[in-house]
C-alpha cells in the first residue's frame, strides 16, 4: 500500500545532514572572509609595537622658505642603510612605501639643488604618516661678509654634538653657512640673534664631505679658524635654545671677519 507523505513531515535523516554541511560551509566562508582583515590588524599593531617590521605608506610635501612647492626635491629614508628614497612631483608633494621597524632609530632627509640638507628622526605612528619639510637656500658668502638667516624649531636638526661634556649628545635645529676665504687668514665666526631670548652657537667642520665633523663640545656663540687660502669654509649655525612663545622663524645675523693668521 503506498504511503502517503506530508509535506508538513520532518525531512529525512539526508537532508537534516545536507542543511548540516551547508551551515557548516557558511560559517567557514564567513570565517575566511574575516580572517584576513584580522591578521591585517595583528601585523599593524605587532609593527607599531616594534615587535615585527611595519609597512609604511608615507606622504608629504617639500616647500622653501616662502612657502613654494619644491619639485624634483629628494626624500630618503634610512634606518641601518638606506630603506626607501623619491622624489616630489611638480606639486612639492611625494609618496613612498617601505618597511621599517618603530623601535629603532630611523632618520628621513630631503634636499633639492640649491637647497640646504634637511636630516630629522623619523618617528612612526601610523601605516600613513605624513613628513613634511622646509628648505632653505644655500649659504654661500665670501669672508668678511656678513648674512641674515632664519630658523624654525621644526627644522633640519645638526649633527649630533655636545654644548657640555657632562651630557649625552644632542641634535639641534640650524643651518649650514659656506664662507669662501681667498688668502691665508684667521676665520671668526660669529651668530647674532634678532631677539635676545634665543641662542645660538657656531661651529666648524673639519675634514671633508662626507664626512664632517663639527668641533665638541659646541657651540659658542663666535668661533675662529685658521683657513688656507682658496678654503670654502663649512660652519654650523646651532639653534642651542628658541624662544617659542612668538613667531615660528627666528632670525639672526651671522657675520665672518678675516684677520691675519
């Protein structure tokens, strides 16, 4: 006799199995499709920590000191050699990509031709940190001539060197001035800050580049030399301590005498 079947009735031990397998497939779809955004999230957080290398998305600008796009100025960034290096397009602005690990020390520097070296630490917080950079124009003055600048706390940092050496080595904001002496003569040096509240040091490089290396401990506020003739002297104007309560520039006066040695 055949049996009549209810549509109402349970489905059958296959099909009960069937619903099983394609709930089981569902959740592991959904498991996949997470997975990688999960491990995406780990790898950020284990690089910001320092605890695995970082992949980083960096962008900036390049400007001169009135504000101007620089093109085709050089962005580089090192961290134990070289890790990553571009150049700004025609707007001042660049974008690179690199890997890099935030516990040690990292440095960036941009630079164009004409322009003044900018080298600050790199510090990283993000995957899409932003390292913008001002720069100035060569310094280049014959002895005896003297020369306005201004400096910004935010700008290119010295070589490391010591005021006292009683502390640790320190990095300052400064420039960097060329002074062409054409005889055999006694080189001074000396920095005059338009508001007394700030002060600055100057010192010498010795060797040749690269690389040069600055008189320690540094930097009082004239300094002399004596320099062969045809010499292109290479002086440091250190920013020892900016009042930072008014205007962001700070000017100053350099001025270079030339006595017989």
């Amino acid at each position: 006799m055949a049996r009549i079947v209810d549509l109402q009735d349970a489905p059958s031990g296959g099909s009960r199995r069937s619903l099983a397998l394609a709930s089981v497939a569902v959740v592991l779809l959904i498991f996949a499709a997470t997975l990688e955004p999960v491990q995406r999230t780990a790898r950020v957080l284990l690089g910001l920590a320092g605890l695995t290398p970082l992949t980083v998305a960096m962008s900036g600008s390049v400007i001169d000191e009135g504000g101007a796009p620089i093109a085709h100025a050089f962005v580089r960034v090192y961290q134990d050699g070289e890790l990553a290096s571009t150049y700004t397009d025609e707007k001042g602005t660049y974008q690179m990509v690199f890997s890099m690990r935030t516990r040690a020390p990292a440095d960036v520097s941009f630079g164009a031709n004409g322009y003044e070296a900018n080298l600050r630490a790199l510090h990283v917080a993000s995957t899409e940190p932003q390292s913008d950079a001002r720069l100035h124009p060569l310094v280049r003055i014959n002895a005896g001539a003297t020369a306005h600048l201004v400096v910004a706390p935010e700008d290119g940092l010295c070589y490391p060197a010591q005021n006292d050496l009683r502390e640790p080595d320190r990095t300052w904001p400064c420039r960097v001035a060329y002074i062409f002496v054409d005889r055999v003569a006694l080189l001074t040096v000396s920095v005059l800050p338009d508001d007394l509240r700030d002060r600055f040091g100057v010192s010498f490089a010795v060797g040749s580049e690269p690389p040069l290396v600055f008189a320690t401990p540094c930097c009082a506020q004239s300094d002399t030399a004596r320099l062969p003739e045809g010499a292109l002297a290479v002086v440091q104007i250190v920013a020892l301590d900016l009042d930072t309560s008014g205007e962001s520039n700070h000017g100053f006066t350099l001025r270079t005498a030339l006595e017989p040695p």
